[in-house]
C-alpha cells in the first residue's frame, strides 16, 4: 500500500481550499489554483485537494474506471474516510475526460430531495483552448466566457441542461493545481 502526502498544514491548507472552493462555486467560470504541489498518482493536484477538502466519511465517492487504481482508494480511505460507491447517485463522483462522462447519469435530485445531487469531478487536458462558452445566472453581473476542453458528453448536457432547476448536477473541472466550477444554477451557452 503506498500512502502518498496530503496537505503539508492539513487544517490552514484545508481551509484555504475551501475558501478558493467556495469562490469557485459562487462565481462560476472563475479559475482558482488550490494549496497542493502534487496529486495522488496519475490525479491532478487540484482534483486531490478537492477530495481532501469536501469528502468524508459519510460521502460516498463514485469513481470513473479510467481513474479508478487501489493507489487512489487507499489515499482516499486513509485521508478521508469516504466510502467508494459503484453508484452513480453518490454525492461524489471522479471522472477523467477521456472516458466522455455524462453528466444526465449521475443524481440530479428533484423537488423533494434535491440534496441527492451529484458533484461531478471532471479532469480535463486544459482550462483553457475548447469551445468556448457563455456563462449567466446567478453568481455573475455579466455574462463570463470559459473554454475548458470538454468532452462532448459534457457539452451537450451543457446545452441541454435537461434537468429543470432545482435539479442537476454541479460540474468542477480541474487540470494541474487549478479548478473552475459550473453549479447547476448557470446559464450555459454555446458561443
């Protein structure tokens, strides 16, 4: 079992990350970097520190196959406690581009439990040089283009949006140090 680092200040590191989180979601499009050098394994630092920073042990985390290695299940049982889930209904899930997720297959909550969302964790090859899209709703003054090179499953639910608000499931994308959110609330548009 090979047990990689967390934060080097797991309480200031953590809360930093929160913090950087917390505009990310709050103020979607925005690119924040998060407080860790190196990820586990083949993950992003940034998808690591996001793991070390919103999951615990009552929040089960789905992961993608492509991501998937008992390197990151033993960092993630040891740092946080989560359970992995084979179930795409759990509060976290783990994917890479590469394997084009879908973001309409994973819990969108409803009406009466709209806390069943799923946060879809996507790693991406950039931030930055995809198509580029226009952000609005809530969060915003104006509008905000982005263009993180997405996958076109994650595009054309972006375009669909085929869960009506208050349902949906809250995307982050992240690549290197650095991670962007698009909540379920925002207004997407193919520019």
């Amino acid at each position: 079992m090979t047990l990689l680092a967390s934060f080097n200040h797991p309480v200031a590191d953590a809360q930093r990350a929160f913090r950087r989180i917390l505009k990310a979601m709050s103020e979607p499009g925005v690119m924040v970097s998060l407080p860790l050098q190196q990820g586990w394994g083949a993950l992003s630092p940034a998808a690591t520190a996001l793991l070390l920073t919103l999951v615990d042990q009552e929040s089960p985390v789905w992961l993608d196959a492509q991501i998937d290695n008992e390197q990151l299940r033993n960092n993630l049982r040891f740092h946080t406690g989560a359970p992995i889930t084979a179930q795409q209904d759990a509060p976290f899930a783990l994917s890479h581009a590469s394997s084009h997720p879908d973001p309409a297959h994973f819990a969108a909550g409803d009406n009466l439990a709209p806390e069943k969302s799923t946060t879809l964790i996507i790693e991406v090859p950039s931030l930055n040089g995809g198509l580029t899209l226009r952000l609005s709703g809530p969060g915003l003054r104006e509008t905000r283009a982005i263009a993180p090179q997405l996958p076109e499953s994650v595009l054309a639910y972006l375009r669909s949006r085929p869960h009506p608000f208050p349902q949906g499931v809250d995307l982050i994308f992240t690549c290197g140090e650095a991670m962007m959110a698009v909540p379920r609330t925002t207004l997407v548009e193919v520019c």
